[in-house]
C-alpha cells in the first residue's frame, strides 16, 4: 500500500492575470490536503467521494483524473490492476486547487507504487495533462502551490520565486458554497478583453496591483497590503467574475474591520479571503461571516531560530556612565569568533519560559529575559506568551562572553518572531538592553559599540585577513562575581577608572586605524593593554575584583615566552579566568601546538573571525 500527499492553494493576488504573463501570489493550504493510497487488486478501481467503481466507468468530471492514471501507467508500463482510493478534504470549485491537488497525489502514490523516484519537472508536466483537461488554459500555477511548503510568486513560463514573508496576522476564508467553473470564468475574460480596451485596462492593472504586493509582502506592510487587495477585488468585479454573495463577504470583512478583502481563484463562487491583522478584527470577521465553511489561516510566526556568536573586546566596555540607558562611558571593538556561538529558539506557548541549556531557569533568571522581551512585544501587534530555549556551545558565566552571543540571539530571533523587523544598527540599539557586549555579537568581523546618547554597533572591519585567536579555558565554572556586579564595583570605587575610561578612547581611536592598515603588531598590543590595564581597575576596587587563577598567570607568562621567540601572539581576557591569544592565522596551529605542552588540547579553541547573528530556520 502506498500513500501520498498534496495539499491546498490560496492565491493572495493575481488571479486571471496570471493567465496573461502577470505575477500571481500564492499561498500553500495545509488545512486541507488529499492523499491518494494505491494498492494491487483483482481489477482497476477508482474510489473517490464523487466515485466508487470500475475505473473504466468513471464519469467524465474525472476524466482530468483517469487521463492521468493512464499516462503515468504507461510511462512506468505498470500492467498490475490497481486500486487507487483517493481522500481529499479539498472542496471542489473553490478555486483552492482541488483538481492540480488530486492529480498530484495519484502521480505521486502511483510513482511511490512501483518505487521509481519522481523529479519536480515530471510532477509538473504530468498535472499539466490533467488541468488542462480540467481548465483548458492552465497557467501552471496551481500544480506549483500545491506541491510547495512555501509561499510563492509564479510568472507563467518562468516558474516560482519563494517568497520570504514578513506579513503577520491572520488570512480568513470564507467558501461561499457556490460552485463555479475556473475554465469558463477564463474564457469569458479572454472574450471581452477583445472587444473593449475598459477590460483590457483593467487587466493591465490587476498585473501591476499583483507584482506591487510583494514588494509589500517583503517590507511586512499589511496595511498597504490590505488596501490593494481589495483594489484587486474592484477590478475582478469589472472583469465580470464577482458575484453578489462575493460582494456581501467582502463589504461585511471591511466593515468588520479587515485590511482587505478580495475572492480568490476563479471566481463567480468560490471563497472569499480577508486579510486582519490581529486577534480583535479577525474574531469580528468571523461573527460577520458567521462560523462557517471558513478556515484560519494564521500568517504569525510560531517557532524561529537564531544563532550569533560571541565576540571577544579587543578595547574592552567597561563601565556604565548611564546604568538605567546603558550608555557605556568609551566606544569598544570587538572580534566575533567562529567556533564560539549560541542557538536560541522563540515558540508560542500558553505561558512565558525560559529553558537554558536544557534546564527550565527559575524566575529569577528569567525576569531579565522576559523584561528584555517585552521590549519587543511593545514594539509589536504580537503580545502572545513564548517560550525560550537557548543552547551555548561553551561554558555559560564563565567570561567567554555567553551574555553577549545570547542576547544577540534572542534579540535576533525576537526580531523577526515579532515582526519588527528592524536593521542592525537600529536592533543593536535595543539589545544593549539585554547586554552592552552583546551588540557587537549582532554582526560579524571588527565591530565598535559607539558610545553616545543612543550607543549603536557597526561593522567596523570584515576581519579577512591573517587573524586568528585560541581560546584558553582555565575554568568552566560559573564565576561569583558577576560581570554586572564586577562593573559596578569598579565604576564606584576604584582610583584607577577613570584613567581606564581616558586610555580606552585613546586605544580605540589607535586600534581602528591600525586595523585599516592591517598592522597586526600594534592591533595585538593594544588587545593586551586594554586587557591588562581593566583588570587593574577592577583589582583596585573596594572590595577587589579577581579572576585570574594560577593557570591564568601560567598562560599570560607561555604568551610573553612565544613572542620573544618571534611568534606574532597577545593575550586579552574578559571578566573571568579565561585568556584568549590573539594571533595570525598562519601562526595559529603552531602556537596552538606550542600551548599544549603546558595546557590540555581539549581545554582550547581555535576560532576564527565569525560572522553576524543570523536566522537558521522558521516555521
């Protein structure tokens, strides 16, 4: 027994226009599916919900059907007789892609059935056989959607482009109940387009309306979005494939407070579609409409992963002048690194919570996550409870800078999850919110926090060139200072501050332009300054901040040793024990060989510049 799937279509815009080398959007219906299962029997049957019996006397409204069950049996010689039971959810005439949908589930099952493999080219060109019995003049349009997982913009001729969609919300449908015939709607179009430029016009503009909306979709603008769909149901109205009962469902979605509202497919009958952007306008559609024969389709987001990697400061933040703005007292530069990054993924939940590592964090822990969070949700129309997972490759609280790379991830995924949207610059400017440090993880290579009123982080320097830096982990534990409190302390009671806040100007100004040229020695000495001369302030503080363990001082003393026998290598370490070896990337396996006589290979990394947060997968 073999069974197979296809699903729905909906088609957002470009309906008859497509027929006329237009773009037309169109969208995958997973509610409504058919699957078709093929089994070996006495004789061919064909079992359907408009049919039970002899395949040779099926009626003629499946010939698009039968016509197709006898080219793939041919094409693959399949001599067995063959029950074939075909299930679909799919109302007919709806203009939902029943027909390209049935048709592809028997092709697929029929394939499946004598285990040949089916390329995406076969499938198509065998529905187009059955939707041009069904059709006439199909644009191949439906047979794409129904075999796609993702929304699409088809031109005919020139297949699919996916889309990348930022539209949120809600698509309503609504199935009038009345059956129309997509083919004749076609064919009278085709007739009075030639007899009057009115019509001809109104076609010309319904293209236009269709490849303007995904210009729409891409930027996330549902407002506009909704306005032109219901421009395009003005113009379907001219070309005479509306209807009365059409009409009503679309006035009562607007009334109700819809974006848009327009038919969908053939028209004549069909189903009706209404686009809403929140909960509110979509429940008052659905009272309109009165609940039935209508399906949800839920445009939002449900689940997103983000992954960015931690940076290491070359010219360290170190304090805040503003704790409340988190608006640092110097601008700092950082390397992103390769090997080092966090995974943090955003779902709907039925309440808020947050899972680090694998361990459910208390509340505690999660007060700050969801505080930082709520910055997102009052930027956006989504105000639904999340759950948070968050994965570090490496040790979390330990001075390798998890804070940074995990709040550029959940800033990241919180981003898009919510609809925002936001450019880097702009997104940096809130996830200093979560951490000052973990701007800088939102983009890859060189990257400067720039102190200011509104601190923000750039790209500074692509980093590809000869550079390279191994992370040398000391301790894995989590440290009892925390960085927060080991800042604070610092900022209120060292003498030294302030001539820590006066060098790093200083070495930033220095650092970027040795960057620029490329000089490897003064970018390393500056590192190690920076370094060396934060931990002195913290040290000078009341009570005094130290990190550094014997095996610290051991690893700062092997880095002196290697440059004074010529290799190009200089420490930096964040607040903990662990140091990071800046060095060339043609030095940096012979160093790494050099480290291991004293330290445990497993014990380090090394990494890379690494590239900017990025989303790596959405459902």
């Amino acid at each position: 027994m073999n069974e197979s799937l296809s699903h729905g279509k909906i088609i957002l815009m470009g309906e008859h226009a497509v027929v006329y080398g237009y773009g037309a959007i169109a969208l995958p219906l997973f509610s409504h599916s058919v699957s078709t299962m093929v089994e070996k029997c006495d004789t061919d049957v064909l079992e359907c919900s408009l049919y039970q019996g002899k395949l040779i006397n099926a009626p003629a409204q499946l010939s698009n059907v039968t016509e197709v069950i006898k080219e793939v049996r041919k094409r693959l010689s399949i001599e067995d007789s063959l029950k074939i039971s075909i299930n679909s959810e799919i109302p007919v005439g709806r203009g939902m892609g029943s027909s390209a949908a049935v048709v592809s589930s028997v092709i697929k099952a029929l394939f499946k059935y004598k285990q040949i493999f089916l390329t995406q080219e076969q499938l198509l060109e065998l529905v187009h056989v059955g939707e041009t019995i069904a059709h006439g003049n199909p644009s191949g349009l439906d047979g794409v959607v129904v075999n796609s997982k993702v929304p699409v913009l088809f031109k005919r001729g020139k297949g699919i482009v996916p889309i990348q969609s930022f539209l949120h919300g809600y698509l309503l449908i609504k199935d009038t109940g009345i059956v129309a015939s997509t083919k004749q709607a076609v064919l009278d179009i085709a007739e009075i387009m030639k007899k009057s430029a009115k019509y001809r016009d109104a076609m010309d503009q319904l293209g236009k309306l269709s490849e303007l909306s995904i210009r729409l979709i891409e930027k996330g603008n549902m407002v506009e979005l909704g306005l032109k769909m219901t421009e395009a149901q003005q113009l379907l109205k001219i070309l005479s494939v509306s209807h009365p009962e059409i009409d009503h469902l679309v006035n009562e979605a607007l009334s109700a407070g819809a974006l848009g509202a327009k038919l969908t497919g053939g028209g004549r009958g069909g189903c009706v579609i209404a686009l809403c952007q929140n909960e509110k306008s979509k429940d008052e559609v659905i009272k309109r409409w009165k609940d039935e024969n209508l399906w949800v389709l839920d445009l939002n987001l449900h689940k997103i992963t983000a992954r960015a990697h931690a940076n290491i400061a070359l010219v360290k933040y170190w304090g805040k002048q503003d704790e409340k703005n988190v608006i640092p007292y110097n601008s700092s530069l950082s390397l992103t690194l390769d090997h080092l990054y966090t995974d943090t993924t955003i779902e709907t939940a039925n309440k808020d919570e947050f899972i680090l590592n694998g361990i459910k964090q208390e509340e505690a822990e999660s007060e700050k996550v969801f505080k930082f969070i709520d910055r997102f949700r009052e930027l956006s129309e989504r105000k639904n409870k999340i759950r948070i997972s968050s994965f570090n490759n490496f040790p979390t609280a330990a001075g390798l800078a998890s804070s940074a790379s995990g709040f550029a991830a959940l800033a990241t995924a919180a981003n898009r999850y919510f609809n925002i949207n936001l450019p880097r610059k702009e997104l940096s400017v809130i996830t200093r919110f979560g951490s000052g440090s973990a701007t800088r993880s939102l983009f890859g290579g060189f990257v400067v926090w720039q102190k200011g009123e509104i601190p923000y982080a750039f790209e500074y320097d692509s980093a590809d060139w000869d550079i390279a830096m191994i992370v040398v982990m000391i301790s894995k534990e989590v440290k009892k200072v925390s960085s927060k409190e080991a800042m604070r302390r610092t900022v209120d009671s060292s003498p030294y501050y302030p001539a820590w806040v006066e060098s790093a100007q200083s070495d930033i100004e220095s650092i970027k332009r040795a960057i620029k040229r490329h000089d490897f020695v003064t970018v390393g000495e500056i590192t190690e300054r920076s370094a060396l001369r934060m931990h002195a302030s913290m040290m000078a503080a009341k009570p005094p901040v130290l990190y550094w363990q014997p095996d610290t001082i051991k690893v700062l003393q092997q880095v002196e040793s290697l440059r004074s026998e010529g290799f190009e290598c200089y420490a930096t370490m964040d607040a903990g024990p662990n140091v990071k070896i800046l060095t060339r990337k043609s030095q940096v396996q012979t160093i790494f060989e050099k480290m291991s006589k004293e330290i445990n290979k497993d014990n380090m990394i090394i990494c890379l510049p690494g590239e900017g947060a990025t989303i790596i997968d959405e459902n």
